[in-house]
C-alpha cells in the first residue's frame, strides 16, 4: 500500500490553500460535499458482480489488517449490494516529481461498489499527520535549474511538510539560489552528469536498450542519452525510481515529446497521446484538448485524442459531454480539416453509442445549447452543457487556451498529459510556481489511481 499511496501527499498541504483560496484548483481536485474524493472505475468485463465481490473482499481481508499501532481494517460488507468499505492506516514516504516529503501517517476510507462487470472506487476521508520520524525512504528528483522550481522548492521545505531533491548541476543550482535568496539547506541536489551517476546512467542505458532493442537501439547511443535530463529523469520513472516527472522549463516541446515516446511509450489501445487544459471561468470548467502535442492530427489522431479526453475528464470526476469543433456544421463543408472531425465523430458514435459526443460544429453552437439544440435538434447533445471541446489542431486550441488565459479571469490549469504509460508532465518557461504546483499535484493523482488500480 505503501506505493500506492505515495502520490497522493502532494494535494493534502493545498487543500489548506484551498479553503482559504476558492479559485485554488477549482474544478482539478474533486470534492463531494465540501470533502476531497478521488474516485474512478475499474472494467472487469469478464466477472459478474458477485464473483467481482468476492475477489475485492478476498483482497481487502488480506490488505487491510492492523500492524504495530496503525489500524487498517475492513468496516463494512454488504454482498447483496456488492458493497465493501475499509479504513486504511500506514506511514509512507510521498514522492513526486519535484518533492520528497518526510514520513508520514495517513489515514483513509476505501469504498468498493462493485457491478456486473466494474467496479467504482471511492477514496475519501483523507487525514494525515506529518512530523512522524523519517524513515529513510525513497527520493525522487525533476528538473531543477529553474527560478520557479527552486522557488517552489524552498517553499514547500519552509512549510515543513517536504524535503526537495532536485535535478541539475550543484554549482549552478548553488549560484542560482543565492541570485534569489534562497536558503537551499537541507535540500538535497542530484547531479545526473557527474561521475557518480555512471553507474545508474549505465544501468538506464542498458534497459532503455534492450526496450528499444528491435528499433535500432544500441547501448553507446543510449549511454549518451543519459546525460540529458529527459532521458533521465523519464527512465527514473519507467524504473520506479520516481512516481512523475515535470520537465519543459528549458525544452523544445518535440523533444520531449520524442523521448517521452522512447522512454515512457504510449498506453495500449492508442497510437498517440495528447494533453488537456482546464479552465475554470465563472461561466464554469471546462477541459480542451488537444493544446499541445499533435499538430496537424490526422482522423485517426482525433479518435485517440477523443478518446482519451473522455477518461481524463472522467478521471477528474466529471461526465465529459463533448464537441468536436471547427469552423463548418455537421458536414457543410466536406473538405480538409472539417471532414476529419466528421469521420472522427462517425467512428466516435458507432463504437460509443451512449457518449454525449458530436460535431463537427462552430464554438458558439457548442457553448450555447439553446441556439445549438433550436438549429440541430438532432445532434445527441441536446438539452446539455458542453463541458468538454476537441480542436481540430494544435494550433487553434493551443491559440484558445492562451487567448481566455490572457483577456479574462478564468484560471487555466495545465498542460494536462493524456494517453502516456507512466505520469509525465510539462510545463514551459513561463509557468509559475503556482502552476509548477497545479501540474505536480495532477501528476500525483494520476499516479495513485494508477498504482489502486494495479493492487487491484
């Protein structure tokens, strides 16, 4: 358990922010009834709900069960319902991509609805308690030589809830500090070119190799690739050695992109990946994809890209009511771009038939349901709220994000990484410490959900 909750830790010291900041992550953490509940649904399509029971009951037995003084335990079984609850205890050590945090005791509840063929899982009721004696765990790095990074570092260490480890040359982190005051005492620095990292350089170089070995791979070529820290802080994710990692302070987007590919690799059942923003405006949250990755995407880009909008917003405890925009209307111009989307939504319905999909369509028809449900009363959005939108390229939702960014108050979180196997996240040289934050605490989530739903 102690790995799966490593994560999670990142977002219990902004929830204090958060009550006293309304706009603190609006819409990003998902909270029922003034309460933070991380939720999401695992398919077993192959188990009927009782044989689903069963299994998640044999694993609760055996997983939650007091040690020492911690008290974990299961509370509530229902098998008529198909409902099982536990109450989880344990100290961990809560890594991410920037921070390490001393020991700390958590407390939780589980909840498991199971159903024919899934199961929904509830974690709620978080506390926790730090200043438990450190344990000596694991530590992570990221990409450190940043003013932010650093900033958000010190920060984070002054509160006393973390102990930062950062990736980058000591002398020029040590230079950067005393530019900007900061006291880095007892924040450790990890110098991946040094010779003391041969060793692990030469480690990540061999199983990069052997991944990579039928695409021309070779271990020299990978040695070298080592000494970046893309390739580096990526392959202390793919090895454990770090729950996420946020790069994109200092490099090229398609850089990254390509070794993200290389090191990390796309999950099953799509062809490429894609990141998300959301915007949290008065007139409410919405999720746009895809704003950074695919530039000129294809049909079958716009299916995954669909696709994969729909398990990010439904990660973020939202029902994704969704259009697919452009600058024509459900076929009226048969050409180019519009006709891309359109094959997009055809393959969308016949394989989803129960989404809340549709396109192609013009923004205003999109946001506006009564002007949209009054001219195409046939579309399967009618009578609801678009909440999230499919650009046709990069450009224009790239262009979209920062124009609402930069002419109102709407707050705009992200980019948000979709479709990759392990949680790697970007940001770019202008982000802040507030957004450097945002993109840490999306990445911690990511990886909880993924490591609950590997136990299970």
């Amino acid at each position: 358990m102690k790995k799966f909750l490593l994560s999670v830790l990142i977002c219990l010291p902004l929830l204090a922010k958060a009550q006293t900041d309304e706009k603190y992550l609006a819409g990003a953490i998902p909270v029922v009834d003034g309460k933070v509940s991380f939720t999401t649904e695992m398919q077993v399509p192959a188990l009927s709900q009782e044989q689903l029971y069963d299994a998640l009951l044999d694993w609760a037995n055996t997983y939650f069960k007091p040690e020492g003084k911690l008290n974990a335990r299961v509370l509530y079984t229902n098998k008529e319902e198909g409902t099982i609850a536990a109450g989880g205890e344990e100290y961990l050590v809560f890594t991410s991509s920037a921070l390490s945090l001393d020991r700390t005791r958590i407390y939780y509840q589980l909840l498991m609805t199971c159903k024919p063929g899934k199961c929904d899982l509830e974690m709620t009721r978080i506390r926790y308690w730090y200043d438990e004696a450190r344990d000596g765990g694991e530590k992570y790095v990221a990409e450190g030589t940043h003013p932010n990074m650093l900033k958000a570092a010190v920060e984070a260490k002054a509160e006393g809830i973390c102990n930062p480890i950062l990736l980058g040359n000591e002398e020029r982190i040590a230079k950067l500090a005393k530019e900007l005051d900061l006291n880095l005492d007892g924040i450790e620095i990890v110098n991946l070119r040094h010779d003391r990292e041969a060793e692990r350089r030469e480690r990540y170089a061999r199983i990069l190799c052997e991944k990579r070995a039928r695409e021309g791979a070779n271990f020299a070529e990978a040695n070298d690739k080592m000494f970046e820290r893309n390739y580096f802080g990526m392959m202390m994710v793919e090895t454990g050695e770090a729950d996420a990692f946020v790069t994109g302070l200092y490099t090229k987007y398609s850089n990254t992109i390509k070794v993200a590919k290389e090191v990390i690799g796309i999950q099953p059942g799509y062809n490429h990946f894609g990141t998300m923003h959301i915007l949290n405006s008065k007139k409410g949250t919405y999720f746009i994809a895809d704003t950074l990755i695919n530039r000129h995407p294809d049909t079958d880009t716009l299916i995954d890209i669909a696709k994969l909008s729909v398990k990010a917003v439904r990660f973020f405890n939202q029902e994704p009511v969704m259009a697919m925009l452009s600058y024509s209307n459900f076929g009226s111009d048969t050409e180019g771009s519009p006709a891309k989307v359109h094959e997009a939504i055809n393959y969308m319905h016949n394989e989803y038939p129960e989404l809340a999909i549709d396109g192609e369509m013009q923004v205003k028809f999109a946001l506006n349901n009564a002007l949209r449900d009054e001219k195409y009363p046939f579309t399967r959005l009618k009578g609801k709220e678009v909440n999230t939108l499919v650009f046709p390229n990069l450009s224009s939702a790239n262009a979209t994000y920062q124009l609402i960014q930069n002419m109102s108050e709407t707050e705009v979180i992200g980019p948000i990484q979709m479709g990759l196997n392990k949680p790697i996240h970007f940001t770019d040289i202008e982000s802040s410490v507030r957004d450097i934050v945002n993109i840490t605490a999306i990445a911690c989530i990511d990886a909880i959900v993924d490591k609950k739903k590997k136990q299970c």
